[in-house]
C-alpha cells in the first residue's frame, strides 16, 4: 500500500511539475492512407482528394493520405482487393461486376451524388426521343465501356432492341467532338462530365438524355476492403469527415477549389483555367456530395439506390444474379462524417482564401 501510495503521489507531482513548465501531452500521431484511383488526376472527382489535401482538412483529422494512379477503375479494385492499398477512388460497378469473380469491396463514402452517364446529341440533331435512335450508331470511349450498361436500359425502356443500334469507339476530346459534329455517329454515351467540358472549353452544345431511373443514383465512391473497414475504421471515419468538409467548400466556394483542383491535377493555374473549372463545377456541382451543405448524410450511399444498380447489372448480363447492396455497400461511417456544425463549416468556407 505504501509503494501504491508513494507511485501514486510521483504520478500527482509529475503530472503538476509539466503543467507548471508548460509542458503538453503527446500530440496525436498521424495515420498514413493509401488511396488508388481508377481515374486520371484530370479526372473531376479528384477534386475531392485535392480539396481535401491542399486546404488542410486531411492534416486536421490527423491523416496523411498518399493518391496512386491505377488509370483503369477495373485494375484499381483490384489492387485495393489484394491489399495493394487501402482506399479505392473507385465507380461502383466493378465491385458489383467483379464479386462474382472474387473482387470484395464495399462503397463507404459517396463521390457523387448522381449518376455520371448519359446519351447526348449536338443541339441540332434532329433526335427528340430515345425511340429516334433505332438505326443508328453510337459513340462511346471504347468497346464494352460501363456507359453501354446504361444505355441499353434507357433504349430498352423506350422499345428498343439491342439490335436496332451499334456502338463503335471515338475515344475523347477533339477526336470525339469531330465525331459528333460530323455525324460519324448520331449520339454519345459518354460521362455527362466529358460532355459539359467539351462545351465550356471547345464551344460545343449539346443535349443530354439521362437514365429515366439510374439518373439520381451515384456510381463512384471511396471503397475499402471488409478487413480495411474492420481494422482500419477510426482513420476511415476521419477520412469521410475531412471529404464531406472538402464537399462543403467545394459547393460554397468554387474558385478556390477549381484552384487547389488545378494544382493538384498538376495543371498550370491561370485566371481563364480557374474560370472554365469553376464552370464545370457549378455546371455540375449537383452531382458533388456536397451538393446539399446542410444535409447530416453527405458521403451516403442508400441500399436501396445500389439495389436498383445491381439489378441494372444483372440484366444486362454483368453478373449472374443480382448482386446484395449489403456485400458491397456500407454506411457505418457517414453519421461520424457528419459530425459537426454544418452552418459554422458552409461560413468558414465561403472566408476561405
């Protein structure tokens, strides 16, 4: 007991003597994540990780987030499924597509709000309803690319049979717009992001169909393995509020964040580059996770959207069943995400310089 006691008062005296010289606790260690994205640091997402990168908010929670660039979203999931990293930047269709074949991975943190592929015309084409496409060719980034999956539904909810059009590849940028403009195909099932770019930065205009279903269902997310979600769960709850901060400041202030975009994707930062990228993410920015500041769910990902994804897979012919949301989507750290003063955040971004 004396020895008990004579510990104890050491630990009282010591514990005094360092607040009496100013001394502090340990400061809290940073966690290290490695992200691998299925995107090009161009790609617009990626203005999440940069936002969140360069305007502190991953140093905030503690965080050292290193991007890899996998250029492929197929080829990142399954980098991040073998352990080669911790977090994918990732679309949600090959996890859906690649369960079958091993590819275990769950969405914990939306990127977008809205789904990313469309079928769009030039202004004057003469095309005004999905039905008008029977006969022709369309265009896309290449063969058996994900926008086809969308697309088929669309044309089949209008009557259309898979014979009754053809897809060929016109790659992206000049190639595709001259494509477009020289009727070399009637229509584009592109990312409605490309689109949007072509007419801010090449003076083109077009019209969009969207997915009468799919449309206000988000396919691209953060995803981590189960074992990742497990055992890496206190910094992944960090992560998802220093990205839905990043959210907020990119609906709130759009010129900084086209500004940290631009540094980040390693782009020379003019006034007419910041201009065109505040453009696209004002043009866009309902997509965004941050679309709504105040909402107390950015980064979700709702079962019941991915339900109707999976079965969107599964009948056209990606995956033998449909696959359960509850495999490869969580939301166990969206209310943590959320857990803070929307209103004080929405002022502190908007001050931001």
């Amino acid at each position: 007991m004396k020895d008990f006691a004579t510990r104890s008062l050491v630990r009282i005296l010591t514990v005094a003597a360092m607040a009496a010289f100013g001394a502090t606790a340990p400061a809290l260690a940073d966690d290290t994540l490695q992200v691998i994205t299925g995107a090009q640091p161009s790609a617009y997402y990626q203005v999440l990780d940069d936002v969140a990168q360069l305007g502190g908010y991953y140093k905030a929670e503690h965080l050292i987030v290193n991007v890899n660039y996998a250029g492929n979203p197929t080829i990142a999931a399954q980098l991040v499924s073998s352990g080669k990293g911790d977090i994918g930047a990732e679309a949600v269709e090959p996890l859906i597509i690649g369960y079958e074949r091993g590819i275990r991975l769950q969405a914990f943190f939306s990127r977008a709000q809205t789904n990313e592929y469309v079928l769009g015309v030039n202004a004057d084409s003469p095309i005004r309803r999905l039905a008008d496409f029977k006969g022709q060719i369309l265009g896309e980034y290449s063969v058996g690319s994900s926008a086809e999956d969308y697309v088929n539904s669309m044309l089949a909810g209008a009557g259309l049979s898979r014979g009754d059009y053809s897809y060929i590849p016109i790659g992206n940028g000049a190639q595709a717009i001259q494509a477009l403009n020289a009727h070399k195909v009637a229509g584009a099932a592109f990312p409605v992001l490309e689109l949007l770019n072509y007419q801010i930065t090449a003076g083109q205009k077009y019209r969009f169909f969207f997915h009468p279903i799919l449309q206000y269902i988000g396919d691209t997310a953060y995803v981590a393995t189960p074992a990742t979600i497990q055992g890496k769960a206190d910094a992944l709850k960090r992560f998802c509020r220093a990205t839905a901060k990043a959210a907020i400041l990119i609906r709130e202030n759009p010129r900084l964040a086209a500004r940290w975009y631009l540094e980040g994707a390693g782009i020379k930062v003019t006034d007419d580059a910041v201009d065109k990228e505040v453009q696209l993410l004002v043009l866009a920015q309902e997509m965004l996770p941050g679309a709504n500041p105040m909402s107390s769910r950015i980064g979700d990902i709702p079962p019941s959207g991915m339900a109707v994804l999976a079965q969107a897979m599964y009948e056209n012919g990606r995956t033998t069943q449909a696959i359960s949301p509850a495999l490869f989507d969580t939301d166990q750290f969206v209310t943590y995400a959320n857990d803070f003063d929307h209103k004080a955040e929405i002022a502190r971004a908007k001050a931001m310089k």
